[in-house]
C-alpha cells in the first residue's frame, strides 16, 4: 500500500519534470523567435514564462524532498530522485539562459539590423537538440541514448568558438556594429551553457539508469561505478 | 580484538527440507555484516549455524564449514559449549533471565564455567555493562535489581552484557532491535557501530534501514540461497542482482 503511493509519487515527479523540460525547451525556442523576427514582444513572452518554469522547479524540489524524508528510497529509486533534482536545476538554469537570450535579441531589436556571419538558429536547434535528447532518455530510461548526447557537446563547443572569433574580427572591422556583434556573441555563449546543461542531463540519466558516474570523464575513459 | 569468520558450503535442514543452499561468506574482522531477505528466507537459520544452535531442534542438521579465526567450528572434537562461548548471541526478545539480578545475569555465563574470583567477576560485570552501554543507567542497583525489572531495551543491552561477559570473538544478533522502541533501537545501533571496535558482528535483520545504518556488507538471502553479498553501500545504491533491488527498493518481499 505504501509503495504504492511512493510510486505514485515518483510517477508524479517525473510528470512535472517533464514539464518542467518542455517550459524550459519553449523558452529557448522563444528567445530564438525573437532574436529571429527582431519582435520585442517574443523577447516578452519568455520574461513572462521564467514564472512558471521557478515555479515549477520548486514543486518538483519539495515533492522529491518529501519522497525522501517519508519514503526512505534506497538503489534505483534513490538516484532516480537524487537525479531528478540535479535534472530540474539544470532545466531551471536553461529558463535563464533564454532569459538572457530574450534579452540580448530585445537589444538588437531596437538596433539597426546588420547581416552577421553568425548562423545562431543552427546552434540553437544543436544545443536545445541535445537537452530534448537528454529528456527523451530520461523518458525511456535509455542511458545509450543519454550517450549520444555526451558526443554532440563538442559540436556546440565548436560553432561557439567560431562565433567567437568571427563576431571579435567585425567589432574590430566594423565599430559602428559592434554592439549588435557584441550581442549575437553573447548568446552563443548562452547557448552552449544551454547545451552544456543538455550534457548534465544525460550525465544524470546515465547515473539514474546504470549507477556509474560519467562526470568529467574524457572520451574514451570507462565509467566509474558506484561503491 | 574479533576474528573474521568464514562460512564454506554450508547446507542445512529441517528434517528433510533443505532451508540453506551453498552458503558461502566472509564475514570479516571487527565489521559488521547484516543479513537481509524475507521471512522463510533462511537468515535465522543462517545465523544459528555459525554457533552450532541449528543442529539443537530435532532433526536439524547442518552441512559444510564454519570457520572462526581459521578453526572450524563443525571440525570433529570441537565442543558445541566451547563454540557458543566464541561466538556469542542475542536473540530478538530480549531473554534475561527473569529471577536474577542484572549482575547475575551477567555473571552467569561465567559462574556456569566455574569462575569464582569475586573481585575479577565485579570487574568483568562491570566492564561488560559498560561495553553494553548499560551500566551508567543500572550502576546503583547492579545486585538489588532483577533482569526482569529494566525496560526492554534495557533488558536487551543486558542480553548484549550477559553475551559479552564470557569474552567471545563474534557476536551474533538475531533481530535484535525487533521488539523494541525507536530510542532503544537507535541506542543498539549505536551500540553495534562501538562493539565492532573489540567484535566481529553478524546482524540478521528485517529492517533494511537498520542494515544501511549499521553494517558495512550486507548479505542478501532469498529462499535458502545467498542472492547478493557486498559492501552495504553498493547493496543500496546499485545493487548487482535485480531480485536484491526488487527486495530493497520495497517491490517485493
């Protein structure tokens, strides 16, 4: 009867954290929209939204605390819990990296439009790709899936740092655009800490499913199991 | 200081019904090992064979080896008196022995193997209530007092008292926080977590909280069979069997 509830529970926690990813999703994609169309009121929207995804992260904080005060978990339900909590701060934290986003592209909405080498909508499907991924092995508790994730982090890496250099040689080249290149810099740094977060969700799906820490593992280096 | 103890092959029956299959373990030196499973799993049973109390109900019988300290107890010529004088018991009702006072009861042991130095006896019922954490609570009355009078967590710390006094090496409890309160089963726990220093504690228990709190390897039994034994850490965090997860994660059992 008890486990019951105590199933209940769990089922309950892994609703809300799966809205609590899809909150957290549609705010990048927001934010994306606004820089985007160049429309102030997209940048509005995920201002408006961060309510409920701070909203949402402390049900899924309290609703884990109490499992753990009332129901003892141990084994698979104990880091099933224990990564539900660092998955939902992870979420949490990509709601406020489109929150700056959102920011940035409400800047550049109100400057001149410049055309920049900078493709930031590919960047951004490749980042928020990994943290719908990472959330899609969460669902199915499919650790290799969580895997593939881990592979395309470097990718993000990469465009980043492309961005990087190119938006420093226009503020060189070109001063009078240098607050929009500044800008357009910024959120590609906001979006690889989005998929940076994409990378600590499936680190934890992986913990969760098969109990062995991948954190701060290079390429190539086996998992350590737990004790 | 305890000495580890070991068990080989150990089968056992009741009669015809074999209850334990192959039962091989090491339980080491001065740690605490918890044997966890459902009832009917073969856990008592376990336990009464590593002091030969098995083979007293009647047509019990018990295969295999149980060594202590490298010496088996099962070996020809070993006295079943001496073995349960090595490895001492405690018992899931706290079991004193009701006419006796508190130091009585823990002299008993020692009078029944013929000791008589009055002084040497205070002392070693002293330092054995003491090691039971039992003595501050029952120094003013150690001879007045009856077993039968102290609490029943107190009365079970006198059954830890009363197993310590004859100097064994291991100790074994059956269960032994079953019949008491939250604070007397936090007091034993404590207990187990200081006996271990001098002991080599072998704990059968129901309550698997209690085995995460105090153990360091936990044994899990399942229908006369050793399903799963390692360090109680990985037993509840990630354990290797999915019958063991099933039974600590509360899904079956």
């Amino acid at each position: 009867m008890t486990r019951t509830r105590f199933q209940l529970g769990l089922d309950e926690l892994k609703e809300k954290l799966l809205r609590m990813g899809g909150l957290a999703e549609q705010a990048v994609d927001r934010a994306i929209e606004a820089y985007s169309s160049r429309d102030p009121e997209a940048s509005e929207k995920v201002f408006r939204g961060e309510q409920s995804i701070n909203m949402v992260e402390r049900e899924i904080d309290e609703l884990a605390l109490d499992l753990l005060a009332m129901q003892q978990p141990v084994a698979v339900d104990l880091r099933f819990i224990l990564a539900v909590i660092k998955v939902n701060a992870d979420l949490e934290r990509v709601g406020d990296q489109a929150v700056n986003i959102a920011e940035r592209a409400r800047d550049l909405a109100g400057l001149p439009a410049v055309e920049l080498p900078a493709d930031i909508p590919r960047m951004a499907a490749t980042a928020t790709g990994m943290v719908r991924q990472a959330l899609e092995a969460f669902i199915r508790a499919d650790a290799d899936l969580a895997q593939q994730v881990l592979g395309s982090d470097n990718s993000v890496d990469r465009m980043k740092r492309e961005i990087e250099a190119a938006m420093m040689a226009q503020m060189k080249q070109s001063p009078a655009s240098a607050r929009q290149a500044l800008d357009t810099l910024l959120i590609a740094r906001n979006l690889e800490r989005v998929a940076d977060h994409g990378t600590n969700i499936a680190e934890d799906v992986i913990f969760w499913v098969r109990g062995a820490d991948v954190r701060h593992l290079g390429p190539g280096t086996p998992a350590t199991p737990l004790p | 200081m305890g000495v580890g103890m070991e068990a080989r092959d150990l089968n056992a029956w009741f009669g015809p019904a074999q209850v334990l299959h192959g039962i091989s373990m090491d339980m080491a030196a001065n740690q605490v090992t918890a044997i966890i499973g459902p009832s009917g799993c073969g856990k008592s049973t376990f336990i009464r064979c590593l002091n030969r109390l098995h083979e007293t109900v009647p047509g019990a019988r018990v295969e295999g080896k149980v060594k202590v300290g490298g010496s088996d107890i099962y070996g020809r010529s070993v006295p079943a008196v001496e073995v349960r004088r090595r490895v001492g018991m405690v018992f899931q009702k706290p079991n004193p022995f009701p006419t006796m006072s508190i130091y009585d009861n823990v002299a008993a042991g020692l009078k029944l193997n013929g000791f008589r130095n009055r002084r040497e006896l205070d002392q070693i019922v002293e330092r054995s209530l003491c090691q039971a954490a039992l003595w501050d609570e029952v120094k003013d009355q150690v001879k007045k007092k009856s077993g039968a009078s102290l609490s029943g967590g107190q009365q079970q710390r006198l059954c830890i008292a009363r197993a310590l006094a004859v100097a064994p090496e291991v100790l074994l409890m059956d269960e032994p926080c079953s019949a008491l309160d939250p604070i007397s089963t936090s007091k034993i726990e404590e207990l187990v977590f200081e006996l271990k220093k001098d002991y080599t504690v072998v704990i059968v228990t129901h309550n698997m909280q209690q085995a995460s709190r105090v153990a360091d390897f936990t044994g899990f039994f399942l229908l006369g069979y050793m399903v799963e034994f390692d360090r109680t850490e990985r037993v509840f965090t990630n354990p290797a069997d999915k019958r063991t997860e099933d039974y600590v994660t509360g899904r079956f059992g």
